[in-house]
C-alpha cells in the first residue's frame, strides 16, 4: 500500500509532477493504469486520483506511480426540487415512490384491520342480532372509505411512477422545452442547470489537485476535463505555470447510452466550455482526432495514443498465474472451438448474437469475460441460452488483471466484438481488437467501418452484418474452417509491434516533454 504522503511538489530528481485524473475507480480502467505506470517508468513522478467505489484499497502503486482514491460524496446529482412534489407535471404524484409504497401500505394495513373486525363480528358472543346488525351496518362506512382510498392511493402510485420515469428520463415536454430554453439563454454554461451533478467531481478532486501542485494535469475524458480545467486556471491565477492535456476517449455528441435526455446536451456543452483550455489533446484512434480537431476548432490535429497491449507486462514473469480460460469454462480438450468475447458487457455490444447462433455451431463454446457475470444482462444471456438449450456451451467469467488479458485469452480460438452501429463504435479500433490480436487470435467482427476496414485489409478475420444471426454464423464457420489462415497474418513483420503500448507509451511521452518544453499554449 502506499504512503499517505501529500508532498506538495514533485520528487527530488523526477522530470516533473503529473496528476492523471480519472472519473472511476482505476480497477479496470487498462488505459490508465498503463499511462501512470508507463510515465512513472520514465522518470516522471504520477499520481493517479480517481473515484473510491467502496471496495478495496483506496491507495496503492502501479510500479512507480502512486494511485489515490478520492471518497466522492455525490451530493448534487439529486436536485431538491425532485424531491418535491410536481403539480405541473402530474398534480396526483407523491413526492417520491418512497412515500407511494408508504401510502400502499398504510391502506394495506386499513383494509386488513377491518377485515378482521368484520370476521370478530361473525364469532361474537354475547352480542345481540340487533347489536350485531348495527355494528356491521356501521362497519361497512369505513370498509366503503378504505375501498376508495385504496383505489384512490393505488392510482397516485402510477402517477408517482410516471412521474419517477420522466425525472430519470428527462424526456417529456415541457424537460425538452426547459432544455432547450437553458441552452439558447446560457449556451456552453447551460450544464449547470442541466446536470448540476458534475459540480461533485469538481468539489471531491478540486482541493487534492491543488494540495499536489502538478505540472501536469492529465484529464482522462469529459468530466475530467472540466476539473482538471479549473485546476489549471486556478493554479494560473495563483502564479504556478501548469499544463493541461486533455485525452478524450470517445466523441461525446455521438454517445447513446444515457437514459436521461438532458445528459448529452448539458455534457457535450460541459466539454465545448472546458477544451479550449487543454494544452495538449490527445485521443484513441485517428479518427476521432478529426472529429475532435474539427468540432472543437483545434489548432492541431490531437496526438493518437492507441489502447493498445503492454507487450512487456504482457510476458513479464509475475508470481501470479494466469487462469486457464478453458479450465474455467470446464473444456477439457484442445478441440472444443471456444469463442470469446472481452469487454464491456451491453446490448449495444450485441453480445445476444453469440447465443443466437450457437445451435448452429455444434461444439462450439461462447465464453463472455466481463466485469460482472452476475450482472442483469449478463444473466439475461445465460437464461436465454437456456432457453435454446445450450446453456452447458455459454460461460461468464470476471476480468483479469490487464497484464494477464493476452495470455488470458490466447486459450480461445476465435475473438469475437458483435457490437452495433453506434457513432462511436465506427471510429475506433477498440481494446479488445488490440488484445485479440495480440492473443493472435482470428476475428470475427461486426460491420462497424474502421475494424471491419482494418480486419479485411489485414485478413486478419471475417466480417459479418451487425445484428445478423446467419451472417455471423457464417462468418464464424468460416473462421473454425481455416482458422491457420487468419492467425498466420500476426507473423507479419512489424504489425503486431505497432499495436503495442510501448509504441504508445513514446507518443504519451512526446506530449508530456514538448509541454514542459515550452510546447502548446
């Protein structure tokens, strides 16, 4: 574990200070571990500051870097007025499903009581046929009350639902109409107003930032641009020359997985007020350099520094053993084809069409390497294979450590990425593209432009039509058919060492030197 120490400037003999930002909790995050550990190697003094998840360490070492978790508390994601109340919405709605499931329970507890003085009445002794008559005449106004109340309650508990809905979702009416009014009226400032949250990571890394006193603030994507943006600034303003690279890793206008439609337009105007402040900019693939360059209006095309592999932590000795991937699925011969597929587990990952088309690959395996097999989606799979009745051919397996994913995976035969068109998936060669090959295994992959392009130019694999069950299938037998003639392209001299993070780990290193050098704004 590493020390608690907060020494305000960097290490006697180091090349400088560099604070990497990073809005999660590092585990799992190859990208940034790579950076911290790789730069530290090189005589820079890192420090790593991310998110604490409540599990684990919150402070260790990635070979010479130190990593910092900082205990977020998430106070302004939730505005008060959603705690309230909404009239304008819908009048009949509690203030919150908490107060609905009281109010169920309350008139559940009515009725119940009632019915029991109903049943008391039937077995009383001693009481007159008058008496009795009377009292259940009685007894059947607050019977008729509690009958109404509870209808009456059960509706406000739809409405309060309904209401639950729109606030998670932001997407009706009059959310578009106030969405649209705060970004005509305030413009790139309006995400204060949409999604307030973000002021958390700011006040949580703000203060540590400034206690570390970096030459280099290295934000890791959007959220973290806007922090480490105002750590820049302040610490101008304070007389204290610090640089800002900012690495973006995807291209925010085209992502598509947030359920709260206010999201997109308070993130992407987050990123548009913050990016003119990056020294540097840096991204994953050359594609969205342009994009980046483009939208933004930068000076420069931004530095491509590759996800790619550490082929030296890749072969390095460890006391740890990597796991058998076979031996985990319970394969227990060399002839089983296993496919597999490493990463990110989401239906816009189109994991679903590895199990769809298993009943027509007899032996084949499907294995899912993700972050949490016990995960609804992943569950979701696993039953519907069920359902095809090939449950005993699907597994799901947790991550490895990074340096363990090569080895890890070349136990596979077939490294599958199923995933759909999404702006962000068509620029990119992603991850795992750079681990299957390292694994040297052969591909099979969606139609997505830049890996399909790049698996096709090298032969590496096959393509199939994303989101087609008979396309991928025949792109898999066609694989398992020849598999040789695919893996036979790693030997090709000189490709697998560019998609390398040793190859990347220079570009990383090339920006940090120039801005320190007097490079960039």
């Amino acid at each position: 574990m590493a020390s608690d120490s907060t020494e305000a400037t960097a290490r006697p003999g180091s090349r400088g200070r560099i604070v990497m930002l990073v809005d999660n909790s590092v585990h799992g995050d190859s990208r940034v571990q790579k950076q911290a550990a790789s730069a530290a190697a090189v005589g820079w003094d890192v420090i790593l500051l991310g998110k604490y998840s409540g599990k684990g360490e919150d402070n260790w070492k990635l070979g010479d870097a130190e990593v910092r978790l900082i205990h977020m508390r998430a106070k302004l994601s939730v505005k008060p007025r959603d705690l309230r109340n909404a009239p304008l919405r819908l009048p009949l709605a509690y203030s919150s499903e908490r107060v609905a499931d009281f109010r169920v329970q309350l008139v559940k507890a009515w009725r119940a009581d009632l019915r029991v003085r109903g049943d008391e009445l039937k077995v009383a002794d001693g009481r007159s046929k008058l008496g009795t008559q009377a009292a259940k005449t009685w007894l059947a106004v607050p019977k008729l009350a509690s009958k109404v109340t509870s209808r009456w309650v059960s509706l406000r508990r739809r409405e309060t639902k309904r209401l639950g809905r729109i606030r998670r979702t932001r997407s009706a009416p009059l959310d578009k109409l106030t969405t649209e009014f705060w970004l005509k009226t305030m413009g790139n400032r309006a995400w204060r107003r949409l999604d307030p949250g973000v002021w958390d990571f700011e006040l949580s890394y703000g203060p540590v930032i400034d206690e570390l006193k970096p030459d280099i603030i290295h934000a890791n994507d959007f959220r973290m641009l806007g922090v480490g943006s105002r750590a820049a600034l302040r610490a101008r303003g304070a007389g204290r020359p610090v640089k800002l690279v900012w690495d973006a890793h995807e291209f925010l206008p085209g992502v598509r997985s947030w359920a709260n439609k206010r999201k997109l337009p308070a993130m992407v105007a987050y990123e548009r007020e913050h990016a003119k402040y990056a020294d540097a900019v840096m991204t994953v693939s050359g594609g969205l350099a342009d994009l980046l360059q483009k939208s933004h209006k930068l000076a420069e095309r931004p530095a491509v520094v590759l996800n790619a592999p550490d082929a030296a932590a890749t072969h390095r000795e460890t006391d740890e053993q990597v796991p058998d991937i076979r031996e985990l699925c319970g394969i227990d011969s060399d002839d089983v084809p296993l496919l597999v597929y490493s990463g990110l587990a989401a239906a816009q990952r189109g994991l679903g069409i590895m199990v769809e088309g298993l009943p027509e690959i007899p032996k084949a395996h499907v294995v899912f390497v993700c972050g949490d097999p016990e995960a609804p989606y992943v569950q979701g799979l696993l039953r519907r294979a069920e359902e095809l009745g090939v449950q005993e051919r699907v597994h799901a397996v947790p991550y490895v450590p990074h340096w363990q994913v090569v080895p890890f995976l070349s136990g596979a035969n077939v490294g599958v990425i199923p995933i759909h068109h999404w702006p962000n998936h068509e620029i990119a060669l992603i991850t795992k593209f750079f681990e299957y090959s390292h694994a040297r295994l052969p591909l099979v992959v969606s139609d997505v432009k830049t890996m399909a392009e790049v698996a096709s130019e090298t032969g590496q694999g096959e393509v199939f039509k994303a989101e087609d069950v008979a396309d991928y299938v025949r792109a898999v037998k066609a694989v398992l058919a020849d598999p040789q003639k695919y893996s036979a392209v790693y030997d090709t001299e000189g490709l697998l060492e560019e998609w390398t993070w040793e190859a990347q780990a220079k570009v990383l290193d090339e920006v940090y030197t120039r801005l320190l050098q007097g490079g960039g704004r």
